[in-house]
C-alpha cells in the first residue's frame, strides 16, 4: 500500500465521497442492491474470486470507475466474466446500480473503498484484466504522491494480473500521462502492446468511451491510452 513515510498511514488517493444529494430511487439503491454486490474483504487472508460470481470464467477489475459507463459496458459485453469495481464517491456508485438493476447484469461486483485494500486481498494471478480510466490527476506538485499510478499500485497489478493479461490506463490530463510513461517505463514485468511512432494510439474498438471522456474532448482535451500487458 501506498503509505506516507513519516506518519505510517495510506495516503489518500481519492477525492470527495459524495455530490449532490441522492434521488429517492438511487438512494433505495445504496440500501437495497448495494449490500447483494458489495465485496467484503475478509479478517486475513485473500479473496476466493470463485465465491463471488460463481459461473465466471474470468476475473476483470476497474479502479474508480466513475459513473460506472465503461464497466458497464464490459460487464454487458462479457456476461461471463466477473467485473469488479472500485469506486468511493457515491453519486457514481447510484448511478452504476441503476444502470446494473435497469440492464440485469448480474456479473458485477462493487468494492467502496481505498482500491489498494482490494488489491492487496487478491490472489496473485487472479486477474485476467485490469483497467485504471481517468484517475484523479492531482495536479498540484505537493498531491503528486497521491496519484495512483504509482510503483506500490503497479508492483500490486503485476502481482494480480495473469501471465498475459491486459492493463489499461488513460488520461487526459497532458502531465499525468507523462507521468505514467514514466511510471511503466522499464518495468520488466509489463511488456507494451500498442504503440505508434513514440506515442499512444487512440481508443481500440473494445474499449467503450465514458462521459468524462466526452467532457475532455469537448474542452479539447485528448485522451492518451496505454495498453500493456502482464509479461508471462
């Protein structure tokens, strides 16, 4: 875990925990289909993923997950993976049950916590895709150590993830992503996917757009896209 050297404590990687207040039904959500969903980390030892959606044939994670379109999207896509999401601000997690209640998707499962926590209780090579989309940038140089694209979260996902299995980052904050070229670069246990002249490519067809992203290229902000995988 990523923790601050003087005091010992996980330092905070995420923002605010709540928005504007909750519409009735959302909130009947959070009591109601919530707690069927939620994952609770047991007192020691890792996590069986085998208990949690039983029929799954793959185990997939997105940390932050927003308003929860993408994961959405892959939880429709893939009925016979289990989808895990980890997220804190509540307005995005409603808003994920509405859609996981509206559509039936009965192969997602939601962590509402510090993700590292969920990282840190998964068996090694339990995870056959990963996805980190639009985290918060911190852009002030002294929050900088909050940004979770970092070497604690990265030594985590290459523990987690299976020998070939796909990591996927994107940001469309310009000092971020260089600071996650940075972070993957010269890892031995990553091996790039998709690169073009020196520089990311753009979405793959697989990869469903979220509204943040519309949001950044409306104020003419780009996306950049890694795409790396878990060297066997």
């Amino acid at each position: 875990m990523i923790a601050d050297s003087a005091t010992g404590a996980r330092r905070r990687i995420y923002g605010r925990r709540r928005g504007r207040k909750l519409r009735a039904g959302r909130r009947a959500l959070m009591d109601t289909l919530l707690p069927q969903l939620r994952i609770a980390l047991p007192p020691t030892g890792m996590l069986d993923p085998a208990t949690m959606v039983p029929h799954a044939k793959d185990l997939w994670l997105e940390i932050g997950f927003g308003a929860g379109e993408h994961l959405a999207a892959q939880a429709r896509a893939h009925p016979d993976v289990a989808v895990l999401g980890a997220e804190v601000f509540e307005n995005g997690i409603a808003k994920l049950l509405a859609a996981i209640e509206r559509e039936g998707l009965a192969n997602v499962r939601l962590f509402v916590d510090d993700a590292r926590l969920l990282l840190a209780r998964l068996p090694d090579r339990s995870l056959g895709r990963a996805f980190i989309l639009y985290p918060d940038p911190w852009p002030k140089e002294r929050h900088k150590k909050r940004r979770i694209v970092a070497p604690e979260t990265l030594d985590q996902l290459a523990r987690t993830l299976c020998p070939g299995a796909e990591l996927r980052v994107a940001t469309d904050d310009a000092d971020y992503a260089t600071w996650i070229a940075d972070a993957l670069a010269g890892r031995p246990d990553f091996v790039v996917l998709a690169r073009v002249d020196g520089d990311w490519p753009d979405r793959p067809a697989d990869w469903p757009a979220t509204r943040y992203e519309q949001k950044a290229a409306a104020a003419g902000r780009r996306p950049q896209f890694f795409r790396l995988s878990r060297r066997g």
